[in-house]
C-alpha cells in the first residue's frame, strides 16, 4: 500500500494536484442521530424548537459552516472554494434522524471531506442542541454515500 501524504522521507505532505484537471466534483455522506422515539416525538411536536433556538435550522448552518472550514480542521486538506453546500435532516424513524450532506466544487480535488465534516457536525450541533433533554444521544453510522470528479466515481451499497 503507497500513502499518499507523506513524501519519499515517508514525512507528512499535503498532496501535490497542481497536474490535476479541474473538473466538477461532487460528494454526498450522511450520518444518523440517535435521539430515542421519545425525545424524536418531543421535538417534532415543539417544532424541532429549544431553549437554544431552532434545531434543524441551527445544525444545517453549523454544518455548512463546517464544510467551508474542513481545511482548518483536516490536516493535509485542500482549502477549496466550495460552489455549493446542501444539508437535509429528516426523520429516519421513531428514533433517529438522517443527515444528508451535499457540497459540490470544481476544482482539483475532491470534497469527500467536506461533505463528511458537514454531516458530522450536523449531528453534533444536534447533540448540543438536545442534550439538555437527553443525555443518551448516539451519533452513528457516518458514510460517504458517492462522489462524483476527477479519476474515478463512486456509490456505496445501500445501508
């Protein structure tokens, strides 16, 4: 196996793409929130309102901020000018919630990254936000569900 961010001293490199084509990337990841059928049903009744202030709303905004901070956060990670951010969270059944983070760039490389640092700090936007009434709030399951760009495309199976 040949990593590819260390360089020929096997030292930690960010990875050369200035060769790279630009083209339109894509990425989708999701994550689940496992709040529980009670908590779930407590909130959707408020309408996904807290002490704290809008639930969903406050995590799609967190997550999208996320997106465009995975550079900072990611060693190694290309700062890319991102063109697009979408994050859906849903009900995935009485007890969880589905993440669904979308971002979309052109450039050199991917934003698989980006789509999965959206989707995990949706949910732990969502954990802060509820875990007031719950402290048995479970993350779970994050994923890259398909890219799209550059060498090669993917799709996962379904879950």
């Amino acid at each position: 196996m040949e990593f590819t961010h260390v360089d020929t001293e096997q030292r930690p490199t960010m990875v050369d793409v200035s060769a790279k084509t630009v083209t339109a990337r894509t990425a989708i990841a999701e994550c689940f929130v496992r709040l529980g059928p009670g908590v779930l049903q407590q909130f959707a009744a408020a309408g996904w309102s807290s002490k704290k202030g809008p639930i969903i709303d406050t995590a799609i905004i967190a997550g999208t901020m996320a997106a465009k901070k995975t550079s900072e956060l990611i060693p190694f990670c290309h700062p890319l000018n991102l063109k697009s951010v979408k994050i859906e969270i849903t009900p995935a059944d009485e007890a969880r919630l589905r993440i669904e983070a979308r971002v979309k760039v052109n450039d050199q490389t991917g934003v698989e990254m980006e789509a999965l640092t959206a989707a995990n700090v949706a949910a732990l936007t969502l954990y802060d936000m509820c875990k007031a009434v719950s402290k048995d709030i479970v993350i779970e399951s994050t994923r890259l569900i398909e890219k799209t760009g550059g060498k090669s495309d993917f799709k996962s199976e379904p879950a």
